[in-house]
C-alpha cells in the first residue's frame, strides 16, 4: 500500500486504481479523449467518476508525434478553466495536471489539481521540481530520455529495464533533493521506444519494484497496440485491455486510461483471479 500526501490530505493505493484521461486539446491522437467546451470536459468526467475512476487526468497540450508545442499562456487558457470547474463539481475526485510548464503546474493546483503528471520527468525546464516541492503536492516522474524538440526520437536501448532502472534511481534522487515527498513513476510507454522495447518494458514491469514507488501505467491505445495490429485507434480497445492486464499481472498500481469502464473490469478480475 502507498499513502500519497497531497496538500496535506492523505490517500492511500492499496489496490490498483484508474486514472481517466480528459484532453483540453482538439489534436489528441485519440478523439474519445478530446473535450473541446468545460460543459465537455464536465460530461466526460462525470461518465468518468460514475466508471470508477480514482483520478482525472487533464491536459492541454498534445504530445503525439508532431504535435506543435504550445506556449505557456495557451495552456493555461485550455486547462485552468476545467480544472476549477471539474473541481467544483466533483470536489472529492483527485485531479491531476498533465503539464511540463512550472508555470502550469503551479495555476493547475492553485486551481484545485492535486497531482502534477510530468511527461520530462522534471528535464525540460529546471525549475520544475522546486515548483512541485513547494506545491507540496504527489508528482508522476516519466521516463523520457529525449528532449522537447526529441522526445518521439526512437533510441536504441541495449536493455530497456536497466535503463529504466538507471533512470529513475537518478530522476528519484533529483526528485527528493528537490524536496518532492512523493514520487509516482510512469516508464514512458512509446515515448522514444520502439515496438520491442515497449513489449519487453510490460513483460519486465515488475523489476520496476525495486525503485518501492507506485508505479503508472499509460498504454491506453497507444501506436505500440494498434500499429502491431494493425488497426486504428479507435479499433484498439481489446489490445489495451490486453496490455493492461499484464501491466496489472506484473504490478502496475495506476493505469491511465481513455476508456475507464473496461479497465476497471479489467482490475476486477485481476483481483479474483489473483485476490
């Protein structure tokens, strides 16, 4: 079980939880995931917290490949209106903000988020980490060996797990220089891995556990899925069902998703099978 510190209220992962998917953006790979209006965003998570998500996950900026990095200010514009208004509604559902802006990150919880979800792992901007410690709010460290400009690169890994391992016992201790208190870690599913390495990042997931911090899983129709199949992301539904399953059979604690019913069937049977 981990208690996470947000604010100063607790909440504890003591089985596997969902975490839904809310884009503030009309360029998300993934048009299910896209909420256009606040009335959109508040529809979407509604439907969401009725499906059983444990946390929202709101973003303003695509980071599919290509995508056209947005400046501050526009990200601000898309995400803080939704933020305080999913957060007025639904006051007890923990929101996180999907950013890598300090600036961001920083109106996001002054707008009533209580979890900063970063794609940099703190790496694109230095200021970053000190932000979160002073937010004193749970920060997701993902794993991402490129840049702004880099980060859809494909790099060669001679062995993904070590690398990873690598990486976050690093980023780990940034992180707690920082005076960030509470780390979640996300191994970065498809960001700069080629199919092989995303299939043997699920396959190994477990060896993440030594690192003995909550470990999230974002392989919601991801292009590792639907281009091995060959289908469309729309299509992809039961390959992400698939994946999250063994992501669950090898320890995965959060699952960021698109689609929260199915994974939450998914979490339950888990738990029979394996509870």
């Amino acid at each position: 079980m981990f208690t996470l510190n947000s604010k100063g209220s607790l909440f504890s992962i003591d089985q596997p939880v969902v975490m839904g998917i809310i884009n503030a953006t009309p360029d998300s790979f993934y048009g299910g995931s896209r909420a256009a209006t606040t009335e959109a965003a508040l529809k979407k998570a509604d439907t969401m917290i009725q499906e059983g998500a444990f946390i929202l996950d709101i973003g303003g900026q695509s980071t599919r490949p290509d995508s056209e990095i947005m400046d501050v200010q526009e990200e601000l514009n898309r995400v803080i209106p939704v933020i305080e208004a999913v957060k007025k509604t639904f006051p007890s559902t923990l929101i996180s903000v999907d950013t890598y802006y300090p600036e961001v990150a920083a109106s996001a919880v002054a707008a009533g988020a209580d979890i900063v979800n970063d794609i940099s792992g703190g790496r694109y901007f230095k200021e970053m980490l000190s932000t979160v410690a002073e937010l004193k709010v749970p920060y997701i460290c993902m794993h991402n060996s490129g840049n702004l400009e880099t980060m859809h690169q494909k790099l060669p890994y001679e062995n993904i797990t070590d690398a990873l391992l690598e990486y976050f016992i690093e980023r780990i201790d940034a992180c707690q220089q920082a005076g960030i208190l509470d780390i979640i870690i996300d191994p970065g599913f498809s960001f700069g891995k080629i199919p092989e390495d995303n299939f043997a990042l699920i396959k190994n997931l477990n060896a993440l556990q030594i690192l003995q911090k909550p470990l999230l899983l974002g392989v919601s129709r991801k292009s590792t899925i639907y281009k091995t199949l060959g289908i469309t992301p729309e299509e992809s539904l039961n390959g992400t069902t698939v994946l999250h399953t063994m992501g669950l059979m090898n320890k995965a604690h959060i699952l960021r998703v698109h689609d929260v019913k199915e994974a939450m069937q998914a979490i339950t049977l888990y738990r029979k099978v394996y509870n």
